[in-house]
C-alpha cells in the first residue's frame, strides 16, 4: 500500500515516520528500508499498538499517511486527493511464519535494510 501511495503522488519524500508499539520488529525494518530508499531521517514513534498503527511521509504538499488505529482497516491520506478506507488485515504470527517459508532465497531487500546502506 505504501508503494501504492507514492506511485499515486509522485511527490519528493522530505520526512518519515512509523508509529508502533516498542520493540516491533516490523516497524523497525520498515523504518530502517525508508532511511535507505528514500534517503530521510524516519522518526519511530511508541504507540500502544499492537502493530504499526500509523506511517506518515512528508512532503512539500502534506502528508501522505496511513493509519490503522485498531483493526482491520486503515486510512489513506493524500495530499490532494480525497480520503479512502482500506482493508489491511491483521495476520497471526502462524502465517507470517509460513509465509516467510514460502520464500527460501536470500532476501536482499532486508539485508539491506538491516545493513542501513544501498
């Protein structure tokens, strides 16, 4: 949906943010994958989660924002354009193992997250 969202508003990414709550090591990944592709400083804000509640991305025209405050469903703000809802399920930990099982080649993307360069 993020990808969606930039591919939407071609617009240049000044700032970032992922709220979650402490020590989720999705919100971490996804901080640290921002900081290397899009090149900004990415704010990590605490929140009482249980997942990521929230990613906001400044731009030069607003805020381009999704937020699931509680569950399956999230809002999508563009600048620019109207507000829309979206479905964004919570998965269990069972299939967030299977499908990293499914994937048994090494995964670039996150090792250069994790490395925190290109």
């Amino acid at each position: 949906m993020l990808a969606a969202a930039l591919d939407q508003a071609p617009l240049t990414i000044t700032s970032a943010a992922v709220e979650s709550e402490a020590e989720n090591p999705s919100a971490e990944l996804l901080a640290r994958w921002f900081e290397v592709r899009l090149g900004v400083p990415v704010d990590r804000v605490v929140t009482d989660g249980p997942v990521v509640t929230a990613v906001r991305m400044g731009t030069a025209d607003g805020e381009i924002r999704i937020d699931r405050p509680e569950g399956p469903v999230a809002h999508l703000a563009i600048p620019g354009q109207p507000n829309r809802v979206l479905a964004l399920k919570v998965r269990t930990t069972a299939e967030l193992i299977a499908e990293e099982l499914r994937r048994l080649d090494p995964d670039e993307i996150y090792a250069t997250a994790l490395r925190g360069r290109t």
